[in-house]
C-alpha cells in the first residue's frame, strides 16, 4: 500500500473515531518493532501546521478545562488523568510543557515519579500513585507512573518475578476503580527509536546548557534497551483495556508527539463533555440588588 493510500486510510480512521482509533493499541501481543518511530498517523502535514494546529487545539482545551472544572463545582466528580509513559529522552516533559501551555495551572496536578523515597517504598506501590490522583474538576498528568513498578522493577530484577508478574492484574484493578469513580484514564506510550534516543542524548552532551538533564547512568540504561522493549510490551499487551487503552505515540518527531498527545486530550475532554453548571440562585434579584449598590 503506498503512502497515498496510507494517508487516505488514515483520514477514513480519523472520522470515524478521531486519533484515539488510529494511535489505540490492539489488545493482543503487542510487538513494537510494528510501529515506526517517526510516522505521524492522522498529522498535520509538517512542523509548520502543527505548530499552527497547537495554537488551536490550546484555546479548545483551556475552554474544555474551564468546564470540566465548573461543573465540579456543582458536585461532579469527573476528573482526567493523562499518563505518559517512554524511554529516556522521549519527551514526557517536553510534552506536559507543550500541550500543558494554555491550561489554567490551578486545575492541572503534575506529578513526576521518580525512584521511590524511602517512606514510599515502605508501602504497596500504588499507595503513592493515589496521593497524586487528581481531584473532580482537575487533570493530573504522570510523568512516568504506577508502570514504572512493571517496568525497571522487571528489567532491574528490584522485586522478585513473582511480585511483578502480580501487578498487572493490581493495576487493571486500580484503573477499572478509577473510572469507576468518574476518572477519564488517557495512557500514552512515548514511542522513540534507539537511534534517536543517542541522537538526543549527545545533544545534551554537546550543549552545557544541557548538561544538567544528562547522567551518566542512561548509557548503561541503553545497554538494557531489548529488556526495557519486552518489558513495555508486556506492559501495553497485558494493561490495554476497554476502561484505559494503550495508546502509542510516535516521538521521535517532537512536533507530531506534542500536536498528538494535545489532540489525543482533546477528544477525551470532549467525550467527556464538560458544561458550566446552572446558577442555583436568583441571578436577576441579583443582578437588581447589585445594580442598586
């Protein structure tokens, strides 16, 4: 199939379900070397509309959050938490900068995990991950998560196989309660190649100003990649669900991964459908008693 066609198909997929169909992963044996680091199914065509797209898909999204956090204030519980998940270097928080940008920063929980403290790890390891959860009204963002406990606990052997092998059935437990309780999941894996990760990581060596997001323990991180590439697919493979798909964003092109990320939260805030809430007063005796003052 060429490339025309491929576009074509692409676009059928986008009207009919939008983004999530095309990105959403298959609930079967996921294989990553499928997908291609540097596609952007459904894109805009070029760094040059994206960018534009983004100015759009910001104001949609700001009125969207309003909503969603208005209508909290009426007793609605619903919430959005979106996840990211991906290797070093492809882009989590370059992402939350960029599609975060035009949100009301007191409805937005950004929580970024890193290794456990020492009280955390002295818990079950989702006991963090609810104090994070975001509040009715709000959308949370993860920069890693709860799959992190999947992840390097399994390729670092931190916990017995025994213990991880558990946690999927844990973690698809935990996110069918979310949305139980009114939480919209959005899981997104950050898809980057091994060529572009180096790529980006001497980058980071070339630039002082840079040298303070590089350590020295990626390198030896890199020489585990196979293990991280089967752990992830156990990951996505076993935790997609009909509650909280898997969805896989190609990053290696930063201008596609932030346009659809943005895109992906956008037609979930709309699934969603936020409204203002009623007045639940006289707002004419109002508007008479204040005009007299």
């Amino acid at each position: 199939m060429g490339k025309k066609d491929d576009r074509k198909k692409a676009d059928r997929k986008k009207a009919d379900g939008g983004l999530r169909s095309l990105l959403r992963l298959p609930q079967d044996r996921v294989d990553l070397a499928e997908y291609d680091t540097r596609a952007t199914p459904g894109g805009p065509d070029g760094k040059t509309t994206a960018l534009a797209e983004m100015v759009r898909l910001r104001e949609r999204l700001a009125g969207l959050q309003e909503r969603l956090y208005a209508q909290s204030t009426a007793g609605d519980p619903r919430s959005l938490l979106l996840v990211l998940q991906g290797m070093d270097t492809s882009g989590k928080g370059g992402t939350v900068k960029h599609v975060a940008a035009g949100l009301n920063p007191t409805g937005v929980r950004v929580t970024a995990f890193k290794a456990p403290t020492a009280e955390e790890s002295q818990h079950p390891f989702l006991w963090r991950i609810r104090k994070a959860l975001p509040k009715p009204g709000e959308i949370g963002v993860f920069d890693r998560s709860h799959y992190e406990d999947v992840l390097i606990a399994r390729v670092r052997e931190l916990v017995p196989e025994a213990t991880w092998s558990r946690r999927y059935g844990v973690i698809n437990r935990f996110e069918q309660s979310l949305a139980d309780d009114g939480v919209t999941v959005v899981k997104v894996f950050l898809h980057i190649s091994y060529e572009e990760q180096r790529k980006r990581l001497l980058a980071r060596l070339d630039n002082p100003d840079k040298h303070w997001k590089f350590n020295e323990g990626d390198i030896a991180e890199r020489a585990l990649w196979p293990a991280y590439q089967q752990a992830y697919e156990a990951a996505l493979t076993r935790c997609s669900t009909d509650t909280a798909p898997w969805y896989v964003v190609p990053a290696d092109r930063k201008w596609y991964r932030n346009w659809a990320v943005a895109q992906l939260l956008l037609e979930h805030l709309e699934l969603i459908g936020p409204q203002y809430p009623k007045a639940d007063f006289d707002v004419a005796a109002c508007r008479a008693a204040l005009l007299r003052t």
